[in-house]
C-alpha cells in the first residue's frame, strides 16, 4: 500500500471527517508531527487485508493451483566443482 497523502497534525485534527473518507477511498493516509511521519490511518477494509490470519505453510502449500506439478530437480553429483578465483 502506498502512501496517497500526507497530514499535518492540526490539518487532520481540524478535518478528521475528510481524512477518514480519503482513507476509504484514496488509500492510506499519514499524518506527520514537525515533518516526520508520526502515523497512518487506513481504511478499514485495508486494515483486515494487513491483519488477516495467514494459512499456515503447509496449508499454503496443500492449496496451490501447483500441487500436482512434477517437480523434477537434477543435482550434480560431483564431489568438488570448478570455482573461478
């Protein structure tokens, strides 16, 4: 997600009601305090996107469109390898 507009701190106090519809509409929102960023405010949509519980992955795996693809790795099996110096 990328960071569509910036706030200063007194700007968002006095328009919190615009800052949370941009939020919603235009993406995340960052409030800065003397000129460095100090926090964001998201969407709440964005929010459960970020901390959406994550499959474990095994699960992950076990669901890809790729499971029943053969997986052909060949390894060379010579003892040592030629290494440029």
């Amino acid at each position: 997600m990328e960071i569509r507009h910036k706030w200063q701190l007194q700007t968002a106090k006095a328009r919190l009601s615009s800052l949370i519809k941009n939020a919603d509409s235009e993406g995340p929102q960052e409030i800065t305090i003397r000129g460095k960023a100090a926090a964001v405010i998201l969407s709440r949509e964005d929010y459960e996107k970020l901390t959406a519980k994550k499959p474990a992955f095994l699960q992950f795996m076990r669901q890809s469109p790729l499971r029943d693809t053969a997986l052909e790795i060949e390894r060379d099996s010579s003892p040592a390898r030629e290494v440029e110096l």
